[in-house]
C-alpha cells in the first residue's frame, strides 16, 4: 500500500521544503508524524515509503522513529490517553489517576489498546505542566489538576464522541488530527 | 525579607494582548531588534556578555561567551537553534513564558541571529508543547509580515529565517548535541565534543544553541543595558530567574525572582508555603537531576554561586517540593525510573546503570530489599557520576547521592521494616 501518495505527497513534499536541500533528511520526523496522521500509527509500509523520500534505508527511518514515544509504531486507538507521573504529578495524586485511565478507557496494563480500539494510554515522563499537576493530555492537549473523577468523565466524554475542551488552546478530536497538526500542516484554529 | 522588583520578564503576564505582535509593540516590542541593527555584531556580543547573562537552560553558561565562540571567517552559514525542549522534570518555565508573549522570545532569537551573521534559526519545541508551536507558529508569521523576520529585517536588508520544529518526546533532546542530531533527522544522541557546537554543530557549521528564556533576557540587555540587566541578582548570577514550583505546595506555579532570592522567600511567600501547613522535608532546587536538599537549606540563596556552596545546583530551577509524609526512596525510585526510560542508550554507565538502581530502588521501596542494597546504591551513584558520555547519567547519580546523604535513616529503615514506613500512613490519609 502506498502512503504517500495523492494530496499526502504533496503534504509531504511541503515538508521536505522547509529544510535544505541538502540537509533532507531533517523531515524525517514531521514526515513520521504525516504517515501518523494517514494511518494513525506508523506502518511499515511508511517507513519504507520515508526511507525512500529521503534516500535512507528502512532501518534508518525505523532507528528514528522506535527512539521517540510520540511515534507509535504499534496499533492505537483514537484516542491517546497520556498521563504524567513524574514527581511533580506523583506528588499532587497523579499515579490514581493513572489506574483510572486503565479502568475507564478499559485498556489493559501493557495493551497497546482498549477492545473497542478507541483507547491507548500511555504513561508519561513530566508534560511541562508541573504547575497544575498532575497533567494529563488527551490527543496531546493538556488537561489541567485532573482527580481520578475527572479522567472518568473526559473518557466517558470522548466515548460518547464528545471531544472535552483542553485546558489551554483548541482540541484535537484524535490521534490523527493532533499528529497532522504535529507534522506543522494543520491551520489550528484559535481555542 | 519581602520581595519587592520591578519584573522583567513577566511584566507583561496580566495584558493578554502582548501576545499578539500590535500588543506587543505597542509594549516597545522589537526596539531591541532595532538597536542591534543599528550596532556591529562584536558590540551585539559585547553587551550581551558585560551583562554576565547566564544560560538559564541548567548548565548556566555565560551566554554572550558562547555567541563570541563563534568563527566568522570558516565560508559556511552559521545558524541560531532555539532549545525548547524544555523537559527536565518539574519544569514549566518556558512553557508559561512562550504562552504569554511569543515575540519577546523570537525577537531575542533575531538578536542572537545578527549578534553571528545567521541566516536561518531553527526554533526546537517538544512535541508535547503542541499548542505553544501553535502560538510560536502564529508569532512567527507576524513577524514576518511585519518584517521582522524574512529576507529584509526591518528594512535593513539582513535575512532572518525562522523554522520551527517539533520534537517527539524524548528528554535527551535538551541535551544541546542531541537536539542537534535531532533536528538532522538522526536518533536523539549526544555528540562526542570537541568540536564544540559553536564550530561545528548543525549541519556541521557554527551553531549557537539557546535557551527559551535566556534568550527572552535580550531584548531588554539592548535596549536598557548591561548595567540595568545588572541592577537585579547577584555578582556572579545577574538578573532575574523562573522559578517552577510544584508538588506539596499551596500555590504551585512559576514565579520570577531577583537571583540571589532564598528560598524561604519563594516557599513562603509565592508557593504559599508547604501544603496543608505540613512540614518540609526535602526539594529540588533545579529540577529532578539536581541534588535535592532538605528543611536545612530554607535559607538557601537561589543563585548559581549559592546552590553550588550547598551541594547542589541552580539546574532550571524547578522546585519540587515533598513534604514530611512523602517517602524519599519512593520519590527517589520515580525520578531514577525517569532516567532509565530517557537513557538514550549510548553509553553504558547511563543505560546499565540507571535501570539497576531502578531494579534496587523498586526492590527497596517495595519491602525486598537488603543490608547490601544501601551500599550498592552508593557504588552505582559514583560510578554513574561524571563517568558517563554527557550528563544525563550525573542526574540520575544526583538523585541517588543526595537522597542517601541527606537520608540514610530512611533508606535504612526501609531495609529494617522490610517495606515503605510511609506507604500505610498516606493509604489512611488518602481514604479519609
């Protein structure tokens, strides 16, 4: 199957342009975050397509992108959970917050995703925002002091196709929204 | 002692409108673009360095040194890389700072950009911070459209590019070869130095690589000078700082303070004191990798010359702060967790050693552990101390030797209980 191709190669070919010419290989990250937004995870078919764009092999692409944690390189669900429990977070309840993830999203500890494929969690190292600990993002958009009552709600929320309000900026509906916005091609707009 | 300054910084924190560019101008934004290109690049530097700007990004580098390092004369670009990569746990700063008023931090960047004939500066922002590259992304254009950034910066006919890229959740990256290596599409890894970054960094040209909000210090230093910048802070740390303050505080958040400010002053009177009117016990004065102090150290100035005097370091200046019923070896086991899973993988010390403290740790806090454990604990944390490829391992070494140097009693008894003297005291205190 071939991801780049149609409106996503010229996405793509955007991409390639902000950086020199001779220095290409620079895109390989918004370009991961692209086939993130295409496929809601980043295939093989994807690395293999970058490899390609940027004349690196396959196993260069897959270096990049199994070193970083915002690409998933396994499958997810719609929505990506993610829950910071770091010190700061810890400190403020974060780790009962964490558990209330699993059990509302109903993804097992260790699964990559819920049954119903609309939740990955992740546990997080510290989301820059230690101020309102404990922090959590929802399709990387932050959610401010969230108590284990509230990541109830912003689950059952989302399960009902209700996209909850961010704590600062606009929300992104999915994984793959807040990928395509990740890859610098999304208009956003204002909260 | 009662904490009275003028912000600089912050000033503008209450005026929403700043963050748009007519707000901020209208606040005498871009005066300080406009003075620099008015001067030679060697006055540029040379203001910056009387100012005795330090890097505010932890190592706390003399920032106008580093833009002096710079080789003009090697025929290749030289190139500006802005580190938000702001991730150093308990951190926020930068965050709050770029929310609040974006130009300030591009226009800094466009200083440094002329202050070493840069062409194109590339601005690095975790990808967690997707919202703030939203607003940075916003300011850029602005400026652009204003012609303060482009081919023809306000009107004199020096090129400035700015190329935001977003990073993808990977703490090494604020490591400044890492997030060069990065930004080239390679795996976030240290490079071996020399060559330094300022002769060879991004793509193997000069590269001066700043923090958020060193470089949001500039544009004032140009337009009030070195002296003024100096009216605040110590002798040796001039100027103002960010603090964060998080954990078992009343009013965690980040606070701007006079370096040189004892922490008494920030626990007290901006965090509002230790939560609940519980007693201190220990904190970090810069973040989870610098070495953590106790109730002792209240009165601790919180400057670069004073936290090296007590043992520790000025770091980001994020203040962590645990109270009395939190358990060292459990805080201690997160924050070394933290470092096994950030290991880049490069060096053995960093990625052997953090996950067997880990393993120690987990088997401390959990009830399992062993006379024996305590010494291997101090074996791993001078092992892992300055014997790593970069410093991402003295953190986790930090970590390991304060919390055992401050409190051995509690690693002890740990050890004596077999299993966490606090864990069934919080349980109740969370229930009820």
């Amino acid at each position: 199957m071939t991801v780049f191709e149609g409106p996503v190669r010229s996405d793509a070919d955007s991409i390639l342009a902000r950086y020199p010419e001779a220095h290409r290989r620079s895109a390989v990250m918004p370009l991961l975050y692209l086939a993130q937004s295409v496929e809601g995870s980043v295939t093989r078919d994807a690395l293999r397509e970058i490899g390609a764009l940027l004349g690196i092999t396959t196993a260069e692409v897959e270096g990049v992108a199994s070193f970083y944690t915002m690409f998933r390189l396994r499958p997810t669900g719609t929505h990506v959970i993610s829950v910071c429990t770091n010190l700061a977070c810890k400190l403020r309840g974060a780790e009962a917050v964490f558990e209330e993830a699993h059990e509302a999203s109903g993804v097992a500890h260790g699964a990559e995703l819920s049954d119903d494929g609309l939740f990955t969690v992740h546990e997080e190292e510290c989301l820059g925002v230690c101020d309102f600990a404990p922090a959590v993002q929802i399709n990387f958009c932050n959610h401010d002091n969230v108590t284990p009552e509230r990541m109830r709600e912003l689950v059952a929320g989302l399960r009902a196709g209700e996209v909850p309000s961010p704590a600062r900026g606009p929300a992104f509906d999915s994984f793959r929204a807040a990928s395509r916005a990740l890859a610098g091609l999304e208009e956003v707009p204002s909260a | 002692m009662s904490l009275r300054f003028e912000p600089r910084l912050t000033r503008d924190w209450d005026d929403p409108s700043v963050i748009g560019l007519e707000g901020y101008v209208a606040k005498g934004g871009y005066q300080g673009l406009s003075k620099a290109l008015a001067m030679t690049d060697a006055d540029i530097v040379e203001v910056v360095k009387s100012s005795g700007l330090r890097g505010r990004g932890g190592a706390g580098f003399p920032a106008g040194m580093k833009w002096g390092f710079v080789p003009r004369d090697t025929g290749k670009p030289t190139y500006v890389v802005v580190n938000f990569d702001e991730s150093e746990p308990g951190t926020c700063n930068n965050r709050e700072l770029v929310e609040r008023d974006p130009h300030r931090l591009l226009e800094g960047m466009a200083i440094a950009a002329l202050a070493i004939g840069c062409e194109t500066a590339y601005l690095y922002v975790r990808g967690e911070y997707l919202w703030q590259s939203v607003v940075l992304e916003r300011a850029i254009t602005e400026a652009y459209a204003a012609g303060h950034l482009g081919p023809d910066v306000q009107g004199s006919g020096k090129r400035i590019d700015a190329v935001l890229h977003r990073g993808a959740g990977a703490y090494i990256c604020g490591e400044e070869t890492a997030l060069l290596n990065s930004l080239e599409g390679l795996r976030g890894q240290p490079r071996l130095r020399p060559p330094f970054p300022a002769v060879e960094g991004l793509f193997a040209s000069p590269t001066v690589i700043n923090n958020v909000e060193t470089l949001m210090n500039v544009p004032d230093i140009l337009v009030r000078g070195a002296d003024w910048f100096r009216e605040l802070g110590t002798e040796k740390s001039p100027g103002t700082k960010m603090v964060t303050v998080s954990g078992k505080v009343e009013r965690p958040g980040n606070f701007e303070v006079p370096l040189g400010t004892p922490f008494r002053v920030v626990l007290e009177e901006l965090a509002g004191g230790v939560l609940g009117g519980r007693t201190l016990k220990a904190w970090t004065p810069g973040g989870s990798s610098t070495p953590m102090l106790t109730a002792g150290h209240l009165d601790v100035r919180l400057d670069y010359e004073s936290l090296a005097e007590a043992g520790s370091m000025l770091g980001t200046a994020a203040i962590m702060v645990m109270d009395e019923t939190d358990c060292v070896v459990d805080c201690a086991t997160r924050m070394v967790r933290f470092y096994a899973h950030e290991s880049c993988g490069k060096c053995t010390p960093c990625r052997e050693g953090s996950w067997w403290a880990t393993r120690v740790l987990e088997r401390l806090e959990d009830g399992q552990g062993q006379e024996a454990d305590l010494p291997i604990m101090r074996d791993l944390g001078t092992n892992l101390m300055f014997r790593a490829f970069c410093a991402l391992a003295d953190g986790t070494a930090s970590v390991i030797n304060s919390s055992l140097q401050h409190f051995p009693d509690e690693y002890e008894e740990h050890v004596r209980l077999g299993g966490c003297p606090f864990k069934v005291e919080h349980l109740e205190e969370v229930s009820a």
